[in-house]
C-alpha cells in the first residue's frame, strides 16, 4: 500500500515558488504539516523531480495556499502539469496576488495564504521536507470547506463530529 493510502485524509495546498528571473510557478502539494505556532513554520515534502524544487533550490521563499473544495479543478490541474512546459496560473484559471514581504506571489482564490521564507531543505527517501518560517499572512476566508486528499484522484472535504 501507498503511504499516500495509509496516512489520509491531507490538506490540499498549492506551493508557489519563482525562478532567477521571478516567473512564478504553482504546484500542488497534500504532504504538508503546520511545525510550530509561535513563530509559525510550515513543512511541506516536496520530490526533487519537481520543478517547484528546482525553484526553491534557486529562490529561497515560497507560499503555501490552502485550498477550500471549490479549488478541487485548480488542485488537478496543478498536481498533474509541470510548471517546465506550461503557465499554470493561466491554465487553471488562478489569479496571482503579491505578497507583501517576499517575492513569490500568493493566489487571491485561496482562503488563506502563508508567505514563508525556507530555512531548511532536507532528504528523506524519494522526498525533501521543505520548511518554511511564516513572515505574512493573509486570511480571506476563516470559515472554508477544505479540500482534503487520499490518494490518486480521491478527494474529501471535512465534518465537524461529537
Ligand atoms: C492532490 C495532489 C497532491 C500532491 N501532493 C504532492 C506533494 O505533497 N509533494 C510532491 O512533491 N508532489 C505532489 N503532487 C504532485 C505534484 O503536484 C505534480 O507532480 C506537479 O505537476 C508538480 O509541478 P511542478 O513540476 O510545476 O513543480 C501532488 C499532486 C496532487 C494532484
């Protein structure tokens, strides 16, 4: 079984990273966790066959964009092309938003945007865990359905229970 399968459900995320010349990439990412409240930190693992990883490897600073259910299209289309052959903001239909502290853009279509500043890339296995220190942050939306994943195309939202 696929850990993807075993550890389930995760939020959906999108990662916005840029290269040297500031073109902006977004790709999306269910292998995240919240590392600390105060400072805020995130982790996120991220394969070095992404061009996302690519970027941070160049670019330092990344943001991290929650996704609610009515993102489920843009999360597809994100998760599937490589930002190498194509301009993802465009193809599914995302508007860029610029961040206050740090040089990657956020996405307007999201509930809630962290800009982060990356301290630490480290290899575990076929994955990097990428951890992001929170410099700003932008809440559109504190109520949202959110967008969970399970594996492949297997997506859930969330319910509260007793
Ligand atoms: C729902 C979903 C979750 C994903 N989660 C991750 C993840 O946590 N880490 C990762 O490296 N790739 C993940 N992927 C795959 C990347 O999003 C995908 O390979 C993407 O095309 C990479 O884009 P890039 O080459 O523009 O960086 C996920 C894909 C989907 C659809």
């Amino acid at each position: 079984m696929r850990i993807s399968q075993q550890i389930w459900p995760r939020s959906v995320v999108l990662v916005c990273s840029v290269d040297e010349d500031g073109k902006a990439n977004v790709m999306t990412a269910s292998f995240v966790m919240p590392v600390s409240f105060n400072p805020k930190y995130i982790a996120v693992s991220i394969s070095p066959k992404r061009h996302t990883f690519s970027n941070l490897q160049k670019v330092r600073e990344m943001t991290i964009n929650v996704c609610d259910v009515n993102m489920k299209k843009a999360a597809d289309i994100c998760g599937t092309y490589s930002g190498k052959n194509v301009d993802k903001f465009e193809l599914a239909n995302l508007t860029e938003e610029k961040s206050r502290k740090i040089r990657v853009p956020c996405i307007k279509e999201a509930p809630i945007s962290f800009e982060c500043v990356v301290e630490g890339m480290h290899e575990y296995g076929d994955h990097f865990i990428v951890v992001g220190r929170v410099v700003e942050e932008h809440v559109r939306k504190a109520e949202f359905e959110p967008l969970l994943h399970g594996s492949g195309d297997d997506y859930f939202t969330a319910r509260k229970i007793d």
